[in-house]
C-alpha cells in the first residue's frame, strides 16, 4: 500500500533559491518564457515565475534545442550553470544545457506584457485580464493587495478576532434603500448582501470579536473612478467597547501592522510600481461639520449637502490635513444621522449626529464604521421612527431581545485602499475581475 506524506519534493528550485546560489551550481528552475532576444550564437531567454523574472542564457552547440523552438508564453523546465553577472536581474544568469518544452502557445500572445509598462487602454486590460497580468508590474498590484489582506488577518488575530463567513444571499439588505440586486431564490424574493453587518452583530454575542473579508454587492448605477458593484469587504466587529474611538484606534493599529508588513515583506512590488509608504504613527480625527468648515475658509469652497461629504469635499479634506499635519489619513467623525443607517447610534449628547466615522485617504473615503445600537427597545424605536418595516430582519432583532454588549465596527474597501496605496486613478485597476454597470466578464 502506498501512502502520501506531505509536499512532493522536487529538484526544481524557487528564484529565491536561484539568487541565493552559488556561482557554478547545477540547477533547474521552470517558468513561462516572458521573452527572447535572439542575437544569433547566443540568446538571452527571460524566464518568469510567481517570485518575479530570471535570465537565462541559450548557447548554440550547448543547449540541447535549437532557439526556433522556443516562443513566448512557452511554459519550460530549464537546467544550467549560475553565473554572476552585474548586469542581469539579481546579478545572476543561468547558462543552460538543457530546455525542456511543457507546453507550447497556440496563438501570438495579443499584449506586449514583456514590456516595462504595458501600454494599452484599461479596457483592453480588463477585457484580457488573465494576459495582461503576466506583465510583472501589473502583477505587483495584487501582491501588494495580498499584503494587505494578510496584514488585516494576521493582525486581528493577534488582537483576539475570530474569522467567520456569512452568507451572501440574504432575505433583507443591511444598509436598506434600493441598491440592492434582487433575486429569486426557489421562488422566493431575496438579496445578495451589500454587507456582512446584521450577521458579524449578532456573533459579536458569540465570539465578542469577529472580522470577515468577503464579498459585497451594491447595486448602484455609478460610472466612476471609485465605484464597482461588488468588491472585497475587510469587515470587523468588537463588543464591550467604551467609545468609538476604539474602533478608529484598532484601524489605525491595523494600518500601522500592515505597513511595516509592506515594507518588509512586498519590498520588490513596492518598488517595482514606485509605492511610497504613508505614515501611520499617528492619525488625526475631526468632527464632519468642523472638516466642512475648514475647507469651507481654507479654500473658499461654499457648503452644498449638510448631510454628507461631497467627493470634492473628501479631497479638500485630505488636503487640508496633509498640507496643515502632513497626514496622509483623516477620520472624520460624528456624521449626521440622517445619513447613517438606522443601527447606528446616535450621540446622546447631540442627537442628530451619530457615534460614526469614515477613514479618508489621499482624497477618498476607505472605510466606514462607528459605535452601533446594541439596545433592543432603541433599535426598534429607530426602525419605526424612520418608517422601516422589520419584515426579513426578526432573527436580527431577535439577538439583541436576548442581550447584546455596547459594540461596533467598521467595513473597509479593499480595492479602494489598494488603488490610493498604489496612486492608481481608477478603482478597476485594483480588481481582479472588476463588475460595474457594463461589466460582467471576463
């Protein structure tokens, strides 16, 4: 009887390892051919892999294939000597003595992805997302993205978060109003879910941590920069807090972990697309109708909507604490009611705003979080003082009836904070297989 034990084991190394050996070592490596440069009795093979690019050295009379057979995206095993040399990536190259072909292309690849920066349309590059990735600098964005993911998890674990995951169609829509996709589901009406809200409450009274990074969808008819209909959630939610500020002070220690992960661990990516690392030591905060009044003076900018921030206003903000606090971050706090959902909860020293916030960054808002209502009897209040019906939303409710401590949390826009880390301009750039108003393939 056979048995399997763990990983296979194979002579094949990393490029981690390839740029660790010694000079004279026998190795074999594999990778996509990303190009050739043909110079006749010599040609310079560029081999690509997860970790990033290698150079590889073909030799007439000393390779066993003629250099005809080879084309680019052909996927390879190679074997050789490492050679030092200064002027390849990494200060090595391999000579090879043998190439063995895994697979061949069939058709011309339809990018120039071997180029430093691929010149084309963002459309074209959605359109062929899963080629236009193979050029390294694309890549770099969702390794870089990966970093903050594992920032997010490795960090809230630490802080004694349990991870949990929540359905994604649902009977009722947690934020409510009509940005919701509909759907029937056997026969019967329901919603995919435009957040995990109701689900991470109601486990607070569980686990009294708890994040998720999941999926949301809203489905709303914006054509911007910033919009897409579903987009990854880094959502978290802590009980027996005593103020909101908890909650901004937890982000901000999230951010400060995941930088200094960043800087240590994606330093190639970073590099790579010239990402310059913001400063978390510390984050300002300020009240939503003081941030309105001092861009208001500062940049004679007349306020138009009481209730909400503009995305003008967003960036006058972001401005005006970079240029006064050279902070690239800005919570700005206690929205007014009329513009947060119906669990969040009020100030019960000022009413009409709420115990909430939102994270700016370099001119846009990332985040949205804020103290919830854990009172049965106030939530109730609230739903019926606004006109809500609590049709799809009785085991909600239900869990608070039961007792539930102060809490709240906050949800945060991966591909957002992905695309002002990078200094993308639009949102699409940073996912993966972005859905919009125009958009549902590839």
């Amino acid at each position: 009887m056979d048995f399997l034990t763990g990983v296979c084991t194979k002579e094949v190394i990393s490029l981690s390892d390839f740029i660790e050996s010694d000079e004279g070592a026998q190795v074999t490596m594999e990778g996509a051919v990303h190009s050739i440069r043909n110079m006749g009795e010599i040609a310079f093979i560029i081999l690509r892999s997860r970790e990033g690019l290698c150079q590889t050295v073909w030799e007439a009379n000393k390779t066993n294939l003629e250099i005809s057979e080879l084309k680019e995206a052909s996927c390879i095993r190679v074997s050789g000597i490492v050679k030092n040399e200064e002027r390849a990536p990494h200060g090595k190259e391999l000579r090879l003595s043998e190439i063995v072909i895994l697979s061949n292309p069939e058709a011309p690849l339809p990018l120039a992805v071997d180029k430093w920066k691929l010149n084309t349309s963002l459309e074209a590059k959605l359109n062929m997302r899963s080629i236009s990735l193979r050029n390294v600098r694309e890549r770099a964005r969702f390794k870089i993205q990966e970093g903050i993911v594992r920032g997010f998890r490795d960090y809230l674990h630490t802080q004694g978060f349990t991870e949990i995951h929540t359905p994604k169609i649902g009977a009722k829509g947690a934020e409510g109003g009509s940005n919701m996709f509909k759907l029937s589901y056997f026969h019967k009406p329901a919603v995919l879910a435009q957040s995990p809200q109701f689900y991470k409450q109601m486990m607070v009274g569980v686990f009294d941590r708890v994040f998720e990074v999941g999926p949301v969808f809203r489905a709303e008819k914006h054509n911007t920069r910033r919009h897409l209909n579903e987009y990854i959630g880094l959502d978290f939610e802590m009980g027996y807090i005593d103020s909101f500020l908890e909650i901004c002070q937890m982000e901000t220690e999230f951010l400060q972990y995941t930088m200094d992960l960043l800087k240590k661990e994606y330093d190639k990516e970073l590099k790579l697309l010239g990402v310059e690392l913001p400063n978390v030591e510390k984050i300002p905060y300020v009240r939503f109708d003081e941030a309105k009044r001092l861009v208001s003076e500062k940049y004679d900018r007349k306020m138009r909507n009481p209730f909400d921030l503009e995305p003008e206003e967003e960036e006058l903000i972001s401005r005006y604490f970079k240029e006064e606090y050279d902070a690239d971050f800005v919570f700005v706090t206690h929205y007014p009611s009329k513009k947060r959902p119906f669990y969040a909860m009020d100030d019960p020293a000022e009413p009409a705003v709420t115990l909430s916030f939102d994270l700016l960054f370099r001119g846009m808002e990332i985040t949205t979080g804020g103290q919830r209502i854990h009172n049965y009897s106030r939530l109730i209040e609230k739903i019926k003082k606004r006109g809500m019906e609590t049709e799809g939303m009785e085991q909600y409710l239900s869990t608070f009836e039961y007792g539930m401590p102060p809490h709240g949390g906050l949800g945060i826009g991966l591909e957002r904070l992905t695309m002002k880390l990078i200094g993308d301009d639009n949102v699409r750039e940073t996912c993966l297989f972005p859905r919009d108003m125009n958009r549902l393939e590839p």
